[in-house]
C-alpha cells in the first residue's frame, strides 16, 4: 500500500497507474463500505466509481497526495449521504422510508442473527452508523476515522460509543 501511494507523487497527468494501483487495492473494500451505507450493490458500486472519478479529476488540487485514500473514503462516505437523501425526498411525498430491500439471494446468505443486526444499523442517526462502519468493518484508527467523517477525534469516540449503546438497546429489544 505505501508503496503505491508513493508513487502519487509523479508530476499531473501521470497519475493514472498509482490511481490504479489504488483501485485495484481498495475498490473492494470501498465498495462493502458503500454497501452497508447504501444497502444495494448497484448504487455501492456508484458510489465508489464517482468517488474514484472526482480522484482523478482533483488528484493534482490534493494539498497532500498522500491523503488519496482518506479522499476516497470521504467521498464515499459523502456520496453514500447523497444518494440515500435522494430516496429520502420522494418518499417525503410517499410515505415513509424504509431501507432497501435485500435480494432473495442476500437475504438467504445472511443469517437471521445478521439480517437482525444490519436492520438495527440502519435504524441509527447515519452519522453513528458510519462511525460504526468505519471503525469496525473499515477497521481504520479513531484518527483516520475522524479524517474520513471531517471532526475530531474525540467527536469519534463519544459517537462510537453511543452507537454501540443504541444498537445494543435496539438488538436488545429483539430479544
């Protein structure tokens, strides 16, 4: 990995191949992020690809090239917000919102104990569920979790804990 963001600091216009690089590397996993954001494949995959994209258009703005993969998972956290805002709106006007579907083949994959807990992480505010999601899927420090979510560290650790508390009294509830 640190070798190729390294190499992202070649002069403009050839960064493509460390772009790359970071694609081939992280993609992946910036799409499971946007996955359990979002909570359909097709708009994960969206997701990551526009955030790759605004890289590659704002690659030689970035104060430090090195900050590439904190750009990403920003975006892909800001893209995640917009799209489900999006969904947020029409159904504004319909009724109220309820998380996306999951497909038949999803839901058969997932245990029951699984599908229990992603329904209590869609049910917390967003800004707990992401410091959940990037802090324990993403598995990233309480530092580059407060790079990605743009507050302090400490903002990290008292968010954190109190997602855990709400969805620990939400998977309680079920019990």
């Amino acid at each position: 990995m640190q070798a190729e963001i390294m190499d992202l600091h070649k002069p403009p216009g050839e960064h493509d191949e460390a772009i790359t690089g970071l694609y081939a590397e992280h993609a992946v996993g910036l799409a499971r992020l946007a996955l359990l954001m979002v909570g359909d494949r097709e708009s994960a995959e969206d997701v990551v690809q526009d955030a790759f994209l605004g890289l590659h258009r704002r690659f030689r703005h970035l104060k430090d090239p090195d900050k590439a993969l904190v750009y990403l998972r920003s975006a892909v956290l800001n893209n995640s917000r917009s799209v489900l805002r999006r969904r947020r709106l029409p159904s504004m006007f319909a009724g109220t919102y309820e998380p996306p579907v999951w497909s038949a083949e999803s839901a058969a994959l997932l245990g029951a104990e699984r599908r229990e807990v992603m329904a209590a992480l869609h049910r917390l505010p967003a800004r707990q569920r992401e410091s959940l999601l990037l802090r324990y899927y993403a598995e990233l420090s309480e530092e580059e979790t407060a790079q990605v979510m743009g507050v302090s560290r400490g903002t990290v650790k008292s968010t954190t804990s109190r997602a855990l508390d709400a969805l620990g009294r939400l998977l309680g509830e079920r019990s």
